[in-house]
C-alpha cells in the first residue's frame, strides 16, 4: 500500500498539530523503553519485551506525525508517511521490526534471543533519532 492509498482509506488524516499529545506519547514511549532496558533479556522473555520495545518506537513515530497534524492508524501507513515527512526514515528497517511484532503477537512466531537483541538495539537508535528530531521540531515551534 503506497501514501495515497494510505491516504484514500483514511489511514492518513490530517489534523490539527498536537504538542502536547506528542509530548505525551514521547513521554510515555521513554517510560516503556525504560522497562524494556531494565531487565535481562533471554530466550523466554525476548518475546514479550521485543513487542514493548517495538510500541516505544511506534508511539515516538506518532509523535512527530502528530507534531506535524498528522493521524495515522496503520502502522504500514506510518512508515509510508514517514519516507516523505522524516529526512533518513529508514523505512526498511522500521518494516521488519513491524514484520517481527506481527509475528509474535498475531502469529505466534517467536524470535531467538540474538536477533531480539539486535532489533530492539536497532530499535531503540531509531527511537532517539525521531525524538531528537521531535525535539528539534517542538523547540523551533516554541521560538517561533
């Protein structure tokens, strides 16, 4: 599915700039990301920490979409949107962190312990890109 199917099916819709949500979300996706770093991952529970970690990285996506008025309910369409609207949006890897957590939670496939590790590294960096970006963005709105 490509943006303006996104958009077509209301998946994409445009709103009104929220700050203060995506403040919120941010806010909210540090404190999941927090819980995921604070225990030790292992071949039982990588399972239910990768979905966590995989939420963090979502819920600061939406932000910076939320940021800019934007309300996405599909997460194929978020990343559709983030190519155009998020300079270096690495739309590949975000596709197979959503690909891995379908797995698990609809699916019921589990990941080993070290690509779990690997993804939620992965994760977590492109987490702080998209914050540090949302953070740019909130910071130029305030000086405007």
């Amino acid at each position: 599915m490509d943006i303006n199917e996104c958009k077509r099916q209301g998946f994409i819709k445009i709103t009104t700039p929220n700050a203060s949500k995506a403040a919120s979300l941010l806010e909210i996706a540090d404190l999941k990301e927090e819980a995921a770093n604070a225990v030790e991952l292992n071949e039982k529970n990588i399972n239910a920490y990768f979905p966590l970690a995989y939420d963090s990285l979502r819920e600061t996506l939406e932000a910076l979409c939320l940021l800019l008025g934007y309300n996405v309910t599909n997460h194929i369409c978020l990343g559709e949107l983030l190519k155009e609207i998020s300079p270096g949006f690495d739309y590949t890897s975000f596709d197979r962190f959503r690909y891995a957590r379908n797995g698990i939670n609809y699916y019921g496939r589990k990941i080993g312990l070290p690509e779990g590790e690997e993804l939620i590294k992965k994760m977590f960096e492109m987490k702080k890109n998209i914050k540090n970006e949302v953070n740019a963005r909130m910071q130029n709105n305030k000086t405007r």
